[in-house]
C-alpha cells in the first residue's frame, strides 16, 4: 500500500486543511477491523481515497474505508488498465476540492408520524464535483425536505 497527500485550504484567508490520502491496496489488509477504527477517529479532517486494485480484494472493506473519512473509492480493474488513468486523474480531482460530508436529510412531514419515513440509501456518502447520488424517501404527507451537510466546519443547509 501507498499514498499521496494533498491538502485543500477550507476557507480563503484561513489555516485549515483537509488532509487527503490515496489508499493503493488489493483490498487485503492485515487488519482491516484497526485501519477502519482509525479512519473513523479522522472525523472527517483526514479524508481517505481508496484504490483497490484487485478484483478478488475486500472490496467491501475499501468502499467502506472511503466513506468513513469522507472520501471516495475506486475500483482499478487489471483487466480494464486503459481506464486507469481517468480513475487516477478522478481521485486527484477529489483530493483538489472540496467535499460534502456527513450529508443527511431532514424530511418536513405533516400531519403523520416521523417514525414511518424510509430512505433509501440510508446513509449518504460524501458528494464531490460531478457526483450524484439519488435519494429515494417513502414518507406519508412529506411536501419538503432539507438537505444537511458539511463542508470542512462550514454546515450547509439547503431546502429541496
């Protein structure tokens, strides 16, 4: 395994940095249980990139390393090294921008129950420039939501 590091200032005129890793691996690590306790203790100031390069590795493991930091995973298929290179350039992107984190979803329900709201995903990962993730929410009498998320410390709030 290796890694590259980049730092992306949060606001103009501030000292604050996301520190980013790019995570090379065939998604067999020693221990995996350790290396996803300390992705979680970064709390969202460290944010991982993992590249698996192996088809038969932990891919589970690898995704799940990228959305504890609020960072990203990508597959490098052996048989597909033509694509490599977007996939390289992709994460390097990442690791120059900003990114949402922690993004949730608040739904405004009236009139019924909150307990009978279903999402799907449940849990968001992080969102970066020219990313999308569709939400799907099955919720009685919902007429708005509003969108939460962070960027760095900064807590953004939008209604959608």
């Amino acid at each position: 395994s290796s890694g590259i590091n980049a730092e992306w200032p949060l606001r103009p005129g501030t000292h604050q940095f996301i520190n980013n890793m790019i995570f090379v691996s065939d998604g067999m690590v020693a221990n995996p249980v350790l290396t996803l306790d300390t992705a979680r203790q970064f709390n969202y100031s460290e944010r991982v990139l993992a590249a698996c390069t192996s088809p038969d590795g932990n891919k589970h493991f690898m995704q799940n390393l990228g959305k504890l930091s609020g960072g990203a995973y990508e597959l490098f298929d052996g048989k597909a090294k033509s694509k490599w290179l977007s996939g390289v350039s992709r994460m390097l992107e990442i690791c120059m921008e900003p990114g949402l984190t922690q993004v949730d979803i608040r739904w405004k329900v009236f009139g019924a129950s909150k307990d009978n709201i279903e999402q799907a995903p449940l849990f968001i990962s992080s969102l970066f420039n020219k990313t999308r993730q569709i939400v799907y929410g099955f919720v009685p009498n919902c007429r708005a939501a509003t969108l939460l998320a962070y960027v760095g410390e900064q807590e953004l709030e939008t209604l959608v």
